[in-house]
C-alpha cells in the first residue's frame, strides 16, 4: 500500500498519478490568476478575459511571451499578482505547499511527496523538505539582492515607490527565467548599463543552473568532490555562453537593426553579452528580435531548445540531456559501448531517456507550429521562432504571438504548458520500470 500511494494521489474514488496531480495544480493556478487578472482591478479595462488567460498562463509557466504590455495594460495590483504567478510557477507549487503545510504544522503524507518528488526532480522521497526549505531560502536571497542592487538603476529614474516596485518585478521575473518586463521595448532603453547588464543575466545564469547544482556548491566547494550532474551543467553553460556570446556578435555587428545601429563598441559587446544568456529561457532582450538576421534567429531558436537545468527555472530540453546526446553520438562513431564523462560512465538507460524526451519535444514543437500555420500564414521563421519560444518557455518574440488569432493562441498556451510541466510528467513514465513477460527473439533492421 504505501508504494501504491507513493505513485498515485487518491482524489474520492478515484487516483492521479504525480505528474497528473502536478499538472491540475499548474492548471488550477493559471484558471485561478487569469480570474484575478481579469478583475478591474488588475487591468486597465482593455484586458479580455482570453488575454487575462494568457498572461497567467505566460506567468505561471515561467515564458514571458504576452499579448498585453504588461507595464501599460495592467495595474500595479495586476503586476503583484504577475510577480506572484511567476514566483509559484518558477519554484514550483507544490515547493510552496509543502512548506505551507509544515508552516501551519500539517504532516506530509506520501502521496504529496511523490508530487514534490516530480516537482523537483529527485528519485527518492528522503529529504524533500529540507530540499523545498533550500529552494526557496536561495530564490528569496538571490531575488532581494538583486533587487537592492537594481534599485540604484530604477530609483532615480522613477522614484523610490515604483522604482524599488520595478526593481523587485524585475529581479524575480529574471531569478525564475520568466522574461517579463515592465516597459514595451523590454530592456532596450538599457542596452549600455552595466548594473542591468550584469545582475539580471546573473539572476538568470544562477535560476537557470538548478538548485540542485547551487545545493553541491554549496556543500562541497571543490570541483573534484561536485556530482557528475553538477559538473555537465557548469561545464555546459560556460560552453555556451561561450558559443553564443562571440557568435551573437560576429553575426549582428553591422545589422543596424541590432548591434550595427548601437553608438559604440562597448553597447555591442554588451548587447552581444545579454542577447547570449538571455537565450537560454531568460526571456529579456536589449535589442530588436525581430531585426535579426536569420542566422542569428536559428541559433537563438537552438539555444531555447537546450534550455538550462534540470530543478531549475528554466525550460528546455536541458543542458545535460543535449550533452548526453553529443556524448552518445560521439560513443557511436567511435564503436564504443559505454560514455565516459568525468571519470564516469553512463549505460544506455540514460540515452534511451535523452532520446525519448528530445524526440516527444521535437515532435511537441513540431506540431504546434503546425497547427498554428493551418491559421497564420505569416513568415514561417517568426512562427518557429513563437512556438519554440514557447516550448522553451524563453518568451523572446519576433512580434507574432500578438497577431495570432484564438486558434493560434490556445497553442501557443498549450505549448507553454506542456513546455513546462511535460518534461516532468514524462521524467515519471521514464523512471518507471517494467519487466517483460515475454522474451522475443532478437531480429535485425537496417539503419542509415
């Protein structure tokens, strides 16, 4: 019996499985802050109840894209509650349920652990507690520092009520990688400033590593004695940052929509800095996106797909399932029957788990920009751009989501909540073992 309800959440008569559980609980908060969205006092009265939807939907779901300018549509009420719905969504839940009911002193049964236990990416249910106190103890501290630092920015442009409001807005939305900003054009009015330029994509970089990462840093303070997990997230990140910062630049440099329109050298290497991390599900840019170049838009579109870590903020694929990938296929050409990183060896279970998330996601994203084609027919790579953006959950935009029509928009939300709650529903079937009763006899086919 207890096994049964570690795996199932009894409802009535009736049980969900975690990741389903999981899954209403998203719902139900999105249905919940679309309502509150929708009251008068959250908008400025041209927000549809449809929009108010979207906007929870972007929130909870930790993306960013919006159909509504969230700085001029809504109230600073409004606003709260978005920062309130990105807060819930970007550690999670059931992180705060949990520690809720240990704060009214409510005992944790099974069935809600192995929820957090879905939620927060653990194999076991020891220590889920401890591990929801850390999460959000680390996003509290990281969000008031950054907040108490962007304020020297946001005061003396605002004053000090909304400018410490939009200091705080700013730093959680960058902390859970959701990419929502205050004014139309993003951040680009602070291309060149250094605080903006170095605090969010620091909120970022840290939300996008994992908290489990964050956790063994803390705990060991040696790369020797870091996990395995720990060391391919740090090793991946640096290595894309260190892909992306150099390549955003040798392509945008002379676009005059972009960098090429920027006054010096110093606001391009800093564009090029912010367009860089901000494309793995931060969400924020200080240039046009829509004025790229194609190039630029394929890798960026590239970069949302990997995402950032697992625990973490941030959406994707994961920066370990694309090493895993590399590694694999680099095993292959070399005829090698087992992946070695680290002074480590993975089996072929972690490998059939990459390929069966990467392929459900090609194919996830796949199909939503299928089904929005069959209403849209505008420029095919802004239309990837949306719905990767989406999956992602990244919310940089090429300026398409707003004209899509309901069809289009209901895809787009699906995508972003299946971009978000997805990958843990199917991280639960792939744990999952089963024993074949049969054993067939071993046939061939022809690959390549």
């Amino acid at each position: 019996m207890p096994h049964k309800q570690a795996r199932s959440l009894s409802t009535g008569g009736w049980r969900l499985p975690p990741p389903a559980t999981l899954g209403l609980i998203y719902l139900t908060f999105i249905l919940l802050g679309g309502g509150v969205l929708w009251l008068p006092v959250s908008n400025a009265g041209d927000v549809t109840l449809w929009d108010a939807l979207f906007t929870s939907t972007s929130a909870v779901t930790v993306t960013g894209l919006i159909v509504a300018d969230t700085g001029s549509a809504f109230t600073p009420f409004g606003q709260a509650v978005i920062a309130l719905l990105i807060q819930l969504g970007g550690l999670g839940l059931m992180v705060f349920a949990v520690m809720l009911l240990t704060v009214l002193g409510i005992p944790i049964g099974l069935p809600y652990r192995a929820v957090l236990r879905e939620e927060v990416n653990q194999k076991t249910l020891h220590n889920l507690t401890d591990i929801a106190r850390v999460i959000i103890a680390v996003s509290l501290s990281c969000e008031l520092i950054g907040a108490a630092i962007l304020s020297f920015v946001f005061v003396p442009e605002f004053g000090w009520a909304k400018g410490i409001g939009h200091a705080l807005f700013h730093s959680v939305s960058a902390f859970n990688n959701a990419g929502f900003a205050l004014y139309p054009d993003s951040l680009m009015s602070w291309v060149d400033d250094p605080v903006i330029n170095t605090v969010l994509p620091a909120l970022f970089i840290i939300g996008g590593l994992g908290f489990i990462v964050l956790a063994d840093i803390y705990r060991v303070q040696t790369w020797r004695m870091l996990t395995l997990h720990s060391k391919l997230m740090i090793v991946g990140t640096l290595a894309l940052i260190g892909f992306s910062w150099p390549m955003f630049a040798a392509l945008e440099w002379t676009n005059p929509g972009t960098l090429g329109g920027l006054p010096d050298t110093a606001s391009r290497v800093w564009a090029s800095w912010f367009q860089a991390v901000t494309t793995r599900t931060a969400g924020f840019n200080s240039v046009d996106t829509s004025a790229m170049h194609d190039s630029t838009t394929l890798m960026t579109m590239a970069l949302m797909l990997i995402g950032g870590g697992s625990t973490s903020t941030a959406g994707g694929i994961k920066v370990t399932t694309a090493i895993v990938l590399v590694v694999a296929t680099i095993a292959f050409f070399k005829r090698q029957t087992q992946m070695h990183i680290f002074g480590r060896s993975l089996g072929s279970e972690e490998v059939l788990k990459v390929l069966a998330l990467t392929t459900v996601s090609m194919l996830l994203v796949m199909t939503g920009i299928f089904v929005t084609s069959i209403s849209h027919d505008g420029d095919f790579l802004d239309l990837a751009f949306e719905i990767t953006s989406a999956f992602g959950t990244v919310g940089l935009s090429r300026g398409t989501t707003g004209e899509l029509d309901t069809i289009g928009r209901i895809t787009v939300m699906l995508i972003m909540f299946l971009g978000r709650v997805g990958p843990l529903s199917l991280g639960f079937f792939l744990a999952t073992r089963s024993v074949p009763r049969v054993r067939y006899p071993k046939g061939q086919i022809y690959l390549g």
